[in-house]
C-alpha cells in the first residue's frame, strides 16, 4: 500500500457523497489502515455542491487539511464536470472516477487527462435506481472505486457498507445498496 493516499469527492447535497467517504474509510480502517474522511460543505442545501475527503495510510496520520493534491478524484454528478474543475492538483498518475453511462474516453478527453492518468466510469445512478429504487450513487460508486483502486478487500466494503447502513436504514435499502455496491464493481469501466 502507498505511504499515504489522499482522496476528494465532488458531489451534491443529498446524493451520498460524504457517506461515500465516510463507509470507504471505515472499510480501510477495519484492514488495519490509518484513515480520515471529513466534509466540506458550501451552502447546505439538498443539490448543493458539496467535496468530501479521505487520507487512508499505513502511519498514522497527522495532518488535518483539506486534500488539496489528490491521487484519486471522484464525481459523483456528472454535471459538475462543466462547473469545476476536478482536476485541480491531481498528479501526473492521478486516479479519476465518474459517475456517468459515458465512456471513459468520451471523459478522458473533456477533462483532458494525460497519458499516465487513469480514467474510470460507472452508471452509478442507474445502478442506484434499479437497485434501491432513487438517485442516491454513493453504494455504487464505492463499489467502483473497489475496483480502481487497491485499498482494501471487496469484503471489508462489503461489510462496512452493511454495518454503516444498517444503523439507519430498512433490511430492504440495505439489501438494495449491497447489491448497488457489487454492481457497481461489476460495472465499472476503464479507459
């Protein structure tokens, strides 16, 4: 595992994307990692652009910044693509996953990413309404992201998801997002 890694999330009030943040962290922390996952919210409003953070390390970690060069950026809504630009600070081997039913290479080239920089996508929104029956990406897009990026077992998502959804959810929408989770690391493609 790298020394450190340092997620940012791009989203939108109401879809999920800071509890996004929060079960990926939980997920690495029961593997045995460092992590941190923190919000940082604009005006708080359902729709509102919001970024939320993770570091996930194997030391402790002992700054308590916002991730202002991240290895991986998420966009959980496509439309913020035209409003801000996710790839301010991304290094050259950058790690990009978007939220889209576009190919990675339609996104790639929108965003103009170099050679060295990976692009994913996944139609977590249609995943999210097939399986769980309402916008809400979050699941789907940690399953992904499980597929992306090598940080932690399949099985450790798996079970942070059930454990962090279970405390305020029906066996109904836990059942929904486990199968948006698998589906969306099923789904995801590279390009």
């Amino acid at each position: 595992m790298a020394e450190t890694l340092e997620i940012r999330w791009h989203g939108r009030g109401g879809q999920g994307t800071v509890t996004g943040a929060k079960v990926y962290a939980e997920a690495c922390l029961s593997s045995g990692s460092y992590v941190q996952a923190f919000p940082e919210y604009g005006p708080e409003r359902s729709g509102a652009p919001v970024r939320a953070f993770n570091r996930i390390s194997s030391k402790e970690i002992r700054v308590h910044c916002p991730v202002l060069h991240p290895k991986v950026v998420i966009v959980a809504d496509a439309t913020l693509l035209d409003a801000i630009d996710v790839t301010e600070g991304v290094p050259d081997d950058g790690v990009f996953l978007v939220n889209t039913p576009k190919d990675p290479g339609e996104i790639r080239k929108k965003l103009k990413l170099k050679t060295t920089q990976r692009m994913f996508t996944v139609d977590a929104t249609r995943i999210s309404i097939d399986n769980i029956g309402r916008t809400m990406p979050n699941a789907a897009i940690v399953g992904a992201l499980a597929k992306a990026v090598d940080m932690t077992s399949f099985d450790s998502i798996h079970e942070s998801v059930r454990k962090s959804f279970g405390k305020k959810f029906s066996q109904k929408v836990i059942v929904g997002n486990l199968y948006a989770l698998q589906t969306g690391y099923k789904e995801v493609k590279e390009g």
